[in-house]
C-alpha cells in the first residue's frame, strides 16, 4: 500500500508536469525525515504525524513545481529531468548533512504488537498501513473524479493549453498537483521509515518502484501505476518470505522485462499507433 502511495503521487506529477520528477523518491525519503525529527522534537505519535507530514511534503511539492518544473514549462522535457535530478540531489545531501548517513526509525502510526484475527497474528503496524493507505488512495479518488477541483486538475494533465484557453489557471492546478504528489510521497515515507527505516541514500530505490509501476500499469494511467504498485508489493513481499531480499529483487526486474517484451504499453496503456 505504501508503494501504491508513492506510485500514485509519481503519476499524478507525471500527468501535470508532462516529464518525470525525478526527485520524487527523495521526498518519500524527506517525509520519513520529517517525521523522525518531529516524533523526537514534537514527542507526537504516529498517528498524529500524518497531517504534520502531509503538510510539510505538500508545500515541499509545491516548492519542487515552482522552482524546478513550472519555469521550464516550455522547455524540452529534458530540461525538467535535470532540474529534478539537481532537486533530488539537493534533498539527499541536505538529509546526509542534517541528520547524517545513518538508518533512522520513524515512529509507529499505532505502537508495535500484533492482533489475532480469526487465528492469525496481524501486526499492528502493517494493518495501520493498509488502512491508512487505503483511506488516501479512496480520498485521492473522490477528489479527482467527484469534485470540480479534482476535474480541473485531470483537464490541466490532458491537455494545459486547452485548459487555459477555457479559463483554467493551468499553473495553479500543476502546482496543485504536485502539491498532492508531494505529501502522498511523504506519508509512504512515514508509514515505511518505522519497519524499513529512513536512510539519505533510499530516494533511487523508491524512485526506481515507482518508474517500474507507471511502465507496468501503462505511461500515465493512475488506475494502472496502483495496481501495478500493489502488484509489485506482493510479489516482493511472497518471494522474499520463501527466497529472500536479494532473489525477490532479481525476480522483480526478470518478471518486468519479461512483462514488458509481451506488452509494453503497460496494463492500461495504449498500443503505439492507436490515436490519430
């Protein structure tokens, strides 16, 4: 679920901007900074520490549109991936710096232990994770598809030049998009950073799940970057119980190139060729 997080903050960035942030693996890494900073400076729980994150990783997305993507809106796409990479560059070195290189835990959203439901053992912490990630992947939902706040940023991400040529102020809406990628990112990094830990160096990692979601589900598709997401969560989640980290890892990649050599527009993408 917190890859479904990350996966869907990525291709909301995708839709609005039109090129990759390449720094969204960073802020995954930044909320769970946040999070460890303010759980020890701020004595809060867990739980109370989602709209602390959300916020600070909202305007730390906010930031990320208005200094690296918006003013090379009419740049070549390489322009952004540049830019981006610089940004990711900044937040990793800032993180290194400020907190340094060793792994750091993030408090637990609803303490350790576990509960016994109908004679399993389920801990708390993973149950806290499905819930609260189910609850935002469901509010993400509602707010693109039932409210007019929510069209006019899934019109911005179609086509920015229409929707401005209607009077939607496109540079709000991207802003705002990145805004909602941004603190999408850091919550999986608070829910990830008790049991996995936040280290300076992991942004690449969540950064590369996240690419390999969007390619799987088709370039651009939120319903296929989730399911992909979750897809690749369960797949490593399975083959490292039986195999281990590093067989789950090599499995991974052979599983994605096989998938892709077999259909490489992705689950929901379109073949090449088929619009006009």
């Amino acid at each position: 679920m917190a890859y479904a997080l990350i996966a869907l903050g990525f291709v909301l960035a995708l839709n609005a901007a039109g090129a990759v942030n390449f720094a969204h693996g960073d802020l995954v890494v930044l909320g769970g900074a946040v999070a460890v900073v303010a759980g020890v400076s701020l004595g809060l729980p867990g739980l109370a520490l989602l709209p602390v994150v959300a916020v600070t990783l909202g305007a730390a997305g906010f930031v990320a549109a208005r200094v690296a993507i918006l003013p090379l809106a009419g740049r070549p796409p390489e322009a952004t991936f540049v830019a981006t990479i610089a940004l990711a560059a900044i937040v990793e070195h800032g993180l290194t710096v400020g907190l340094g290189a060793a792994p750091l835990a993030a408090p637990s959203l609803v303490g350790s232990g576990s509960l016994e439901v109908g004679g399993l053992a389920l801990g708390r912490q993973p149950l806290a994770i499905l819930l609260v990630g189910g609850a935002l992947v469901t509010a993400v939902w509602f707010l693109l598809e039932r409210t007019q706040t929510g069209r006019r940023m899934r019109a911005v991400s179609s086509d920015r030049y229409m929707a401005r040529a209607i009077g939607i102020p496109a540079a709000r809406y991207i802003a705002l998009s990145l805004a909602l990628a941004g603190a999408l990112a850091g919550i999986a990094g608070l829910l990830l950073g008790h049991q996995f830990l936040v280290a300076p160096t992991q942004g690449a990692g969540h950064m590369l799940k996240a690419y390999i979601a969007v390619a799987l589900g088709g370039w651009g598709s939120v319903p296929g970057a989730l399911l992909a997401a979750l897809g690749i969560g369960f797949f490593e989640t399975f083959v490292s119980a039986g195999l281990g980290d590093a067989w789950a890892s090599a499995a991974l990649y052979v599983g994605v190139l096989a998938f892709l050599a077999v259909r490489p527009q992705g689950l929901f993408g379109e073949p090449a060729g088929r619009r006009a």
